[in-house]
C-alpha cells in the first residue's frame, strides 16, 4: 500500500456496457484531503463506490485502509465515511434518529461527536429529512460520517446543487472540521473552487483513467497565481477530456 | 441484537402505517362474521384460529412482501448496502420482523375473533394452518427480492412451492403427500425454514450486492431453489425410474395375472412392483416369459395389459394374446395383437381389423380346449363373445342367444338365470325350478336343493320337467362336476371317498386319487371361476380335489384307470395364493405363487419347480 489510504491498480469498470474506468491506478496518501475532478460521467461516483466495496471492479487491484473492498466490505465500511451526492436517509428520520440508526454499525461511533458538529454545522436535529433543505440534509450526512472517526472520509459531490452562500458555510465548516482531525479525505466534484481552495492534492480523471495527479503546486505551475487557480484547473481538465497533457 | 434492534425499530417505522390500518380494521372482519354467517357457523370452534390465520394472511400480503420491494423501489438498498452491517443485517432484521408481524396479527386476530364472536369453544388444532402461512412467510422474502413488486410475491412463492412439490404430488398423489418417508419431515421443515434463509440471504444479500437488481437476485435465488428441491426431484426421478422399470428378481416384484401362450412355451405376465407399506402398484409393466430358456422382456409400461382374445377360462392356452395400446385420455387406442407361439406382434389395429388366418388360429385353440360337449360328443367353445360349436360334418357353427360371459357351468349345461339352463347335449335352454343346483347331464339330470338344514337330490326331467328322488345319494354324499359320459363325481364326506355315480341308477365306481394313502377327501368340483369343466389342450378334465382339512390339488382324471392324477408336489411354505396360468404338454401345469414366482408341478407326481423368477420374497408379505 505504500502508505496511503487508498490505492487502486489498473482498475477496470464498466457500468451499462460502457467502460467508465480503464485501467485506473491512483493512491490517496494519509492526512491529505484529495480533490479528485472530473466532469460528469467522467468516473468519480464510480471509483467511489469502488472503494466503498459497493461496486466490483472487473479487473485489478483496490486496496483501501488495509482492506479489500469486495472481500471485507463489512469491516472497512467500519472505517470509511461516505457522504453521498444526496441526502439518501429515510424521509421520515430526523438526523437524531439517523444517529440512533447508525450508531450500533460503528465500534467507534461518537454521539458527542456527532451531535457536537450538527451543532457546529447548525443541523435540525429533530426535523425529518424530507423536510430538510438539501444543504442541511447534507450536514446532517456529514456528521453521521465524522461520528465513528473514520481514517478515510469519502465526500461524493457534497457541494454540487447547493448555492453559493451555504456552499461556502458548509466548505468552511466541512474544511474544518476535516483539518481539526487531521483526516484523510477524498472528495469527488466537478467543482472547481472547491478544488482550488481545499484540496492538498488534485487527481484530474479523465477517460477512465487519472490524467493528472499531484499537489495542487505542482498541478498549477510554480508561477499560477492562486486568484487563477480555478481557471488554470478547468484548462487542464478541458485538456485531459481532450486526451492533452498540458505542462 | 444490538445491532438488528435498530434495524427492527426501521421497519417499524417503515410498515407502521400499514400495521395500525391492520389493527384498527381488522376487526371489521369478525363484526362481519356476526352479522353473515349463520350462529353456528360464527360460534364454531375454529373461527378465532380460523381468524389468527386471517390476521396473519393480511399482514403477510400488505407488508411481508413488501419488505424487500419497498425498500428497492425507494432507492434504499444502497443506503442499507453501505453501511457496516450491509445488507446482511438488514435481511435478518426483516425476518425478525416478519415472525414478529406474524405472529402479532395472528395473536390479534384470534382475540379480537374470541372476543366479538364468544365461540363456545376453542379448536386448536386448526392453528397448524398457521405453520404453513408462517413457512409462507418465510420464502416470501426471497421471492419478493426477485420481483419488481411486492404484490406478486404470494403468488410467485406460491408457484415456486407447486414447482418444487408438484412431481412429488403428481407421483404420489395429493393424499399421500408429502410422503411419508423417515427423511420427510426434516427435509420438509429444512426446506421451508433454513432454505428459506439460505434461499434470501442468496438474492437479497448476493444479489443486491454491487449494485445489482432484481434479476441477479432470482439468479442467485433460483440456484438455491433447484438445490433445494434436489432431493424432492431426486427421489421423484428414483422412485419413477422404479415404477417406469420392473425387475422380477426385486422383493416388490409382483404378478397381477398371466397368460399361457399358445404351445406352452410363452408366458405373457401383467407386472407391477407393488409397495405394501401403502398397498399401492406402480406402472403396469407387459412382461413376456420364455418358459423354456427362462429369458424374458418387459414390453414397456402401459396404461393396459395382456388379455386373452380367444378363451377367458382359466387354465387354456392362447394363439393370440391381446394388448390395448395408445392414448387412454384422448380415447385413441387400438389393439396390439401378439402371436402366442413367439411373442411377436401381429398386427396393430382395431379389433374388427384382425386377419382371418389369426381369427382362424384363435379358434382351433379355442375349439381344442372347447370345456362342453354335446351329446354326440361335438365340442363346444366360447369364442368372441358368443358360443360356437363343431356340427358331426365338421363345420363350427354358432350357438345363438347364450350370455357371456357371467354365465356359470352346471354340470354340462350353462346357468342363464336362476330357472333358465341351456343343455348343451340337447342344444336347447330349459326351464328348471327355482332354487336348485343343477346338473345338466345327456340323461337325466341331477338337481339338488337345500332344505332347511340338509341337501337333497332329485332326478330332472329336461323333457317332462318332472322330479324324483336321486337313487344312491344319501346326505353326506356332495356331488361334483359331471363327467363327460355322464356320470357325476361324488364326494362321501363321512368316508372321506371319491366314486362316480350314474344317478338314474345310484350305481357307483370308486375313484382314486394318486397317491393317497389315508387321506379323505370331503369334494370334488369344477375350479372357479366360471365352474365350466376344466380341460388340458389334449381334452383331458381336470377337477379339483380338497382333503378335509381345506387343502386342495388340481388333479386330471384318467378315465382308464379311474383315478385322479393330482399333482403332489410341495409349493413352499408359506405360499398363500395360488393361481392357475394355463397346462403344459405331458400333464405339467403351470401357476402363479403369490403373485410372485411362476411354478410348474405335475399332475400325477411330486414334481414342482419354480420356472420364474424366485425364490426372493418380500418379508413383509
């Protein structure tokens, strides 16, 4: 494994008849929180899920913190938190009892914890999640996947559909609370400010594969001005769609 | 626990509408009772079962079988998949669920049932329905990860349950089923409880995990099923392939009946193997029987067996032996003729279809075994379903207006009706008293009737109609079968002899029997059914002679000596039933031991050797 998290060797996926991933290899390194871009369809829910032992690649190898996510799904779910692209809890539970629901899963679950960042993130513990705005909702999912600790914490488009005002409070808070337990994180989104202001690490996923992956330094050039990181990062990713290289 | 309680508090909330609908309208049931059913039939001791079963019925169609499909339809599967207990935890948490449902509607449903109807009394025995919903119940939950929606679970479980049970059912019939068999009950209850688990745990967990659907649900679901229903195909294929094939040296190898070919080298046997633990045959199996090398074939299973087309008598031999063929439901069946000499068929077709030269050969065997004779000594046969007879010229002619085939012999005569009697020797039908046990004879004829505790005999006159007491038969003397000169076979049951007797006179000539030493004989008498005389293809009468103690013997009379050749041979001990196939050349006869081994003994010797197919027997017979 090599010291990292997560690492995928040549990974082969298709989904509906279509290769979505081809040959994928990628390692996420311990403590960093990776932004892995793509556009839509590009793969990044794939992988995920790939990783959460949810989907079963076709071919190659998929380590994730020292479990094999087909074989010992059960135990590394134990350790992996996953935030989905929606709110996906039962429309009649309320975070609380999303909390109750989830707490027995975890050996490690912490309902102080979980209660201390609904707090910090302002979730309404008692509202039921059909009546919860999306971005509330995904607070809410947010604190149910910190609660247990998890060494990797794995955020599906977390941001995508939320405006701009509460995307920013939930960057911050999420950011945050990612910083203070020096966790490991990888957050799939097509995003690019997002990427621009929290990733250690960037991983452009193109045609099925990485196109680029490295610090967000070294992804930029030595000389980007970080006001033009954005802008710089959707060049690139243009240029992976293309199946350029820019340098 | 810890982890299912959550999982089990989820499905509560899931179902909990649907559940306290349940609660609140049940009742309505009941109340509906009171007000339809007749007071007897609502007071009845197996209405609050009845209503249990109800209660449980309800609950298993509205939220059982939606346990699975809900969850899928919300979308939820995923959100159940990812979490550490996976979808593994959530399946036994269903099935918690689901006995905790059931049972809690059953319990509902029979107190609220107890407590508006008030019966007078309590069945509870009718609760074992319950197991069968609850096992219902059970494999529901698989078969509902297979559909797309809940509402076709019952009925798609209840075809899985048809698919599985239905050879066996079909083989063993719906009243034997399940069979009852030592491995029956664990095999059912293992089925109906750990396959059930085994069989969801395949498609809920295996198959909705990655992401799958439905359709690799009822993959991995059905693999399960057919290993499961295995055993039942298994022994279903076993027991068939039993039935479907006949092995005369098995213990269950049994003989309905057997036809002696013409020649006496053939035998033609209707078989099955019989199963006396619940006294029931299997496939009717043809078997035909080479006497003389012991080699046999079966002819197949089908729906009929051997009949003989030329004479229904016990005892004869056959040129022709007949065997309906084709579809019996459809009613599409025609005739297979086989040749009685080699077994070989002759033709398949309808009856009237048969050719003349077969026709031509049925009825010289017929005539050669011909059982009367007329006065003159012509020979007279049954054939076809009329009498036939050879006129002095040679010719045969029909005998017009005779029953067949119920018709008993008596003496020379055949009994039409309980006054009617066709004399053969005179070749006219005669009106005798009623309540007489006749004799026909060329002369007079002997009538006997019992009066209150004593028989007595009379002389006939089938010219005048007038009776006169037998001369010569005192009380102790049963007469026997007529003889072909007349004269009639009497047994002296005090002195325990044989004689025959001229009853117009009451002159008697004694009749031995081969070796006999001391024994007494208490009858002599045409053997059953029909009590017509009983002849070897060479003519020769054959009677059947008892001892005192009940035990008889075949036995041909040689008129030259006056003795009755009996056959003295021992059939084995044991032996309870005993059945006459047909008479061998050189007064060899051959029959049937319980329905078992075919022997042939001798008339006139201690010969008995078992042709076929023994010595084996089946121990519980």
């Amino acid at each position: 494994m090599n010291g990292s998290l997560l690492a995928c060797s040549r990974i082969v996926k298709s989904l509906g008849g279509k290769t979505v991933l081809d040959a994928l290899t990628f390692t996420v390194a311990p403590g960093e929180v990776t932004v892995l871009l793509g556009s839509d369809g590009a793969g990044k829910t794939t992988l995920l899920r790939l990783a959460l032992g949810l989907l079963r690649p076709e071919t190659g190898e998929m380590d994730v913190c020292g479990f094999d996510p087909v074989f010992e799904g059960d135990a590394l779910r134990q350790v992996v938190g996953f935030v989905p692209q929606e709110p996906d809890a039962y429309p009649w539970m309320t975070p609380r009892d999303l909390f109750r629901f989830l707490r027995p899963q975890y050996p490690a679950w912490s309902e102080a914890h979980a209660l201390e960042v609904a707090g910090a993130l302002q979730v309404p513990l008692t509202t039921p999640f059909s009546r919860l705005s999306r971005t509330d909702g995904m607070k809410a999912m947010l604190a149910a996947a910190l609660a247990p600790a998890p060494r990797l914490l794995l955020l599906d488009e977390p941001f995508a559909g939320v405006d701009a005002a509460a995307r920013d409070e939930l960057l911050r808070d999420v950011m945050r609370e990612v910083r203070d337990g020096r966790r490991t994180v990888l957050c799939a989104t097509h995003d690019l400010d997002v990427a621009a202001r929290v990733a250690d690490r960037v991983a452009i996923l193109a045609r099925g594969a990485i196109a680029q992956h490295g610090t967000l330094a070294q992804i930029l050039g030595p000389e980007a001005e970080p006001s033009r990181a954005p802008a710089r990062i959707h060049e690139l990713l243009a240029a992976a769609e293309r199946g350029e290289v820019l340098s | 626990m810890k982890l299912l309680a959550p999982y089990l508090w989820k499905e509560w909330r899931d179902h909990r509408s649907v559940l306290l609908g349940f609660l609140a309208a049940f009742p309505f049931l009941p109340l509906l009772a009171l007000l339809l059913l007749p007071p007897g039939l609502a007071g009845h001791g197996g209405i609050a079962p009845l209503a249990a079963a109800a209660g449980a019925c309800i609950v298993l169609l509205a939220v059982v079988a939606e346990l699975i499909p809900a969850e899928a339809r919300r979308g939820k599967v995923a959100f159940l998949a990812r979490l550490p207990g996976g979808l593994g935890a959530a399946l036994w948490a269903k099935f918690l669920f689901l006995l905790m449902a059931l049972a809690g509607a059953a319990l509902y449903g029979f107190l609220v049932a107890w407590a508006i109807l008030r019966p007078e009394r309590v069945e509870l025995g009718y609760l074992r329905g319950l197991g069968w919903v609850l096992a219902l119940g059970l494999w529901v939950v698989p078969v509902s990860a297979w559909l797309p929606r809940g509402v076709l679970a019952v009925p798609g479980t209840l075809l899985l349950f048809a698919l599985v049970a239905l050879p066996v059912v079909l083989l063993v019939g719906p009243a034997q089923f399940p069979p009852r068999n030592a491995w029956t009950p664990g095999f059912l209850q293992g089925f109906l409880v750990l396959g059930a688990l085994w069989a969801a745990r395949a498609s809920f967990v295996r198959g909705y995990r990655f992401g799958r659907g439905p359709a690799a649900a009822a993959w991995r679901g059905l693999i399960v099923v057919a290993i499961l229903a295995l055993p039942a195909y298994a022994w279903t294929a076993s027991r068939l392939r039993q039935e479907r094939s006949v092995d005369p040296r098995a213990s269950d190898f049994h003989i309905h009946c057997a036809f002696l070919g013409e020649g006496g080298r053939l035998a033609f046997l209707n078989t099955a193997r019989y199963d006396s633990n619940r006294d029931r045959y299997g496939a009717l199996h043809t078997i035909i029987l080479d006497l003389e090398s012991k080699e046999w074939r079966s002819e197949a299973d089908t729906p009929y067996g051997f009949g003989p087309e030329s004479f229904a008598e016990r005892g004869a031999q056959h040129a022709i032996v007949r065997r309906p063929e084709g579809d019996v439901v459809n009613g599409d069946v025609w005739v297979r003729y086989l040749d009685g000499r080699t077994g070989e068929a002759l033709r398949s077709g309808w009856r009237s279809q048969e050719p003349a030269e077969f026709t031509a050969r049925a009825r010289d065997v017929a005539r050669s075994m011909a059982p009367f004779r007329r006065a003159d000594g012509g020979r007279i046969w049954p054939f076809r379903g009329g009498w036939e007879q050879e006129m002095p010229d040679g010719t045969v002619a029909a005998i017009a207006d005779l029953p067949w085939p119920g018709a008993g012999g008596a003496g020379l005569g055949l009994v039409c009706s309980p006054t009617r009697v066709f004399d053969f020797a005179r070749g006219r039908m005669v009106q005798v008293p009623p309540g007489c046990e006749v004799r026909v004879r060329p002369g007079m004829w002997l009538l006997s009737k019992a009066i209150r505790d004593r028989r007595e005999h009379f002389l006939f006159d089938p010219e005048t109609g007038e009776l006169s007491p037998a001369p010569g038969l005192e009380g102790n003397d049963a007469p026997g079968p007529v003889h072909d000169d007349g004269r009639v076979f009497v047994a002296d049951r005090a002195r325990g002899r044989l004689s025959l007797l001229v009853p117009e006179t009451g002159e008697r000539s004694d009749v031995t029997v081969f070796d006999t030493r001391h024994e007494l004989f208490t009858e002599v008498s045409d053997p059953a059914p029909c009590s017509w005389p009983l002849r070897t293809p060479g003519g020769a009468r054959v009677v059947r002679v008892a001892k005192e103690s009940g035990v008889w013997w075949y036995a041909r009379f040689d008129p030259r000596t006056q003795t009755l050749l009996r056959a003295t041979g021992a059939v084995g001990s044991g032996a309870t039933e005993l059945d006459l196939v047909g008479f061998l050349p050189d007064d060899w006869f051959l029959i049937v031991r319980d329905h078992r081994d075919l022997v042939r003994m001798k008339l006139g010797g201690g010969q008995c050797q078992v042709v076929a197919f023994g010595p084996q027997r089946d121990p519980r017979k």
